[in-house]
C-alpha cells in the first residue's frame, strides 16, 4: 500500500505534464496566454484531487494484486 504522501507526489508531477498540455491546446485555440495559463491552473487543481482520491480508493480494491497465503510458516 502506498503512503499518503508518494500518491500526492505521484498526482502533482503527473498533473504539471498534463496540465502543461491542456494549457498549451487552449493557447492554440485562443491565442490567449491570460485564459491558457488560468485553464491549465484550474486543471491541474482539480486533477490533483480527483487522482489523489482514485489512488486512496484503490488501495482498497485487490484487484490485481497479489494473493496473502491462508499460512504462513
């Protein structure tokens, strides 16, 4: 299970790339740096906490992970 704090870390370095993308689409299509860097702040605010959550959910979900033996010696 992973820490509280490696699953923050993970979210926000994830988000800067994504959000870094989002931010550069809306320059393209607005030709507005102003409204391309408040859309990819918003962005990644949001996304930070919606990943955050995902990965908190699914520590308890064992799909995938490995068996605990019924005994152990």
């Amino acid at each position: 299970m992973e820490s509280n704090s490696r699953s923050l870390a993970k979210a926000f370095s994830y988000r800067l790339l994504g959000s870094t993308g989002t931010a550069l689409v809306v320059l393209l299509l607005s030709g507005n740096l102003k409204i391309s860097l408040g859309a990819g702040a918003l962005d990644m605010l949001v996304k930070i906490a919606l990943y955050f959550l995902h990965e908190r959910i699914w520590n308890y979900i064992p799909y995938g992970r490995p068996k605990r033996p019924e005994y152990e010696i």
